[in-house]
C-alpha cells in the first residue's frame, strides 16, 4: 500500500524504511511548516542551566532535537515516546518513557512526586490546557515555552497516488487542504487525531495506538480483516 504520511517539512526521517517493514510504501505530505524561535529556546536552556526545573518532559522530537544539543545538565527527563527518548540520547540525555504515547499520561507517571515539583515543557504553540491543568491538580508548577510556531503550508496535500492518507495530529488533519476520495484509506495516528477526524466528517477506517509503528501494524490488522 502506498501512504501518504502527514509530517512537518523535512521532519519524516526514519519513515519510509519502517513502512517498508510493515510491507508498505510511503511518502510525505505537509500541511504544516515549523516556525523555530531561537531567543524562546535560549531562554529555556538558561532557565533549565539555573535550575529553575525539578523535571522536563518533551512531548515531541522536534523540541528534543532544538533544546537537547543545547543543554549542559538537565534535572529529571521524561520523553512521550521512544522516538522521542532516542532524540534525547543522542545528545547523552537519557529519558524515561511514558507508558503510552499520550501527554495525559504523563501525571499519573509521575504521581505523588509531582507534588511542590516545577516541570518545564518546550512546545509547539499548541495549547494542552488539560496537562497543565492536570499538573496543577496534582500539586505540581508548570512553565511551558513555546520554542516553535506550526504554520500552515497552505498547500493541497498530493493524494493522487496514494492508497491511505495517514494523519500524525489533530492539528495536520484540521490544517489540511485535501480532496478525498471514495477509494482513499483514512488513517488515525491515535485516539486525539481520530476524534478531530470524526469532529470535522471524515471518520477514519484504521485508528493507530499514537505511534507510527502501532498504527501500521493497525493498518495491517484491518487489511487482514477484510
């Protein structure tokens, strides 16, 4: 089966030979372009070399790649997935995991330690009022640093020659410009993207487990089962 696999521009390292393990080709399409804010990310570093932060949790590898060269020490690090985590390590950080591939998990994780802790969070300037609110809950201080803006590309994503239209995030669905098709396969990458998908008319056939890899085996279940 041929993919096509919403990414930032230049951020699909890795993709087309894990597809090809899972038997399928695949290309990218980017209805989103990353805006890099370097005097945002210099003010985290700073504040993370002050030791302004009992924990760190990256929520994504592009936060990981443009903050983890620059720091010297780092308290306590949490990755949201093992892509994420192997980002880290290449900079000599090493991170735990979370358990699943979703930022709501990252509290219960983290539990009672939690409490009188300050986390720091480097992210898109996509709002996660539910994470924040819940580190509140749970007795913790958050300070979030939005290091990079995702923009719009603006462009219709090419899906003529693809089989699937596999969508990475709520916000790479919502931003999209797309045709579809009857013959076209929606894909989820996880339960976030797949109710977006539903919200905005376009219930997708295969709902991945938040991971590239848990949603190709997905994807070859429902081939399986057809």
């Amino acid at each position: 089966m041929k993919i096509a696999i919403t990414r930032l521009e230049n951020k699909a390292a890795g993709d087309r030979a894990l597809c090809a393990t899972y038997g399928h080709d695949c290309y990218t399409v980017s209805p989103l372009r990353a805006d890099m804010r370097p005097d945002r990310i210099d003010t985290f570093v700073e504040a993370v070399h002050r030791g302004e932060f009992d924990c760190l949790f990256f929520s994504s590898a592009l936060p990981a790649a443009v903050v983890g060269p620059k720091l010297e020490r780092w308290p306590r690090v949490v990755a949201i997935g093992p892509k994420t985590a192997e980002v880290l390590r290449g900079f000599g950080i090493e991170a735990e995991v979370l358990p699943t591939f979703y930022s709501r998990d990252f509290v219960p994780y983290l539990g009672d330690w939690l409490r009188g802790r300050t986390v720091g969070i480097p992210r898109a300037d996509v709002p996660n009022p539910g994470l924040l609110d819940a580190i509140a809950a749970a007795g913790g201080t958050v300070r979030e640093e939005r290091v990079y803006a995702l923009i719009p590309t603006g462009t219709e994503l090419a899906l003529d020659a693809a089989d699937a239209a596999l969508f990475t995030s709520a916000m790479s669905y919502r931003e999209a410009r797309w045709r579809p098709r009857d013959d076209l396969l929606l894909v989820a990458i996880g339960e976030i993207t797949a109710d977006a998908m539903r919200a905005g008319g376009h219930p997708p056939a295969v709902v991945g487990d938040g991971s590239l890899a848990g949603t190709l085996e997905a994807l070859n279940l429902h081939a399986e089962g057809r």
